[in-house]
C-alpha cells in the first residue's frame, strides 16, 4: 500500500530480507508497507530526491500499477537537472 495515496498495488516481490522500520529515524519516511507482512517496501529521503521500493514494479502481476513511480523519478530528474 502507497500509504501517501493509500492506493493498494499488486507486486512481484523476490526478496528474502526486510528494512527494520525502528531503524529509519530523521532522514527518511515509509511509504509503502507490505500488506501481508507489514514490512517496508518504500522509502522517500525527507531533504534529498531520492525514493525507493523494494519490489518489481515494471513486473507482473499488475505490471501497470507502479506507473506513477516511474513519471515521480522522470520529475525529480526534471527538477535536479543541471
């Protein structure tokens, strides 16, 4: 789940560890959680652009739904161009 949209994505997930939630003070924010685990599978930096998923986005099943993640990265590098 998007927790900024709270839109639900169907993901590939090929991974066999997890971030610690406990671990990620200051700097950085969950976006996504996992819905059948509750382990992280985002990341945003709250002062740099830079974001993160830890699944596939561009696979199947739903190989649509992460779109957004890919237009969000064009538009960051649109605005830290240079």
């Amino acid at each position: 789940m998007d927790l900024t949209t709270r839109k639900v994505e169907i993901t590939s997930q090929n991974h066999g560890f997890a971030v610690d939630a406990d671990s990620l003070k200051g700097s950085v924010e969950v976006t996504h959680l996992n819905l059948n685990d509750n382990t992280v599978e985002g990341l945003v930096h709250r002062d740099l652009p830079i974001f993160s998923v830890q699944y596939h986005p561009e696979s199947s099943p739903g190989p649509h739904d992460a779109n957004y993640l890919f237009k969000r990265f064009i538009e960051l590098m649109d605005q830290h161009q240079g």
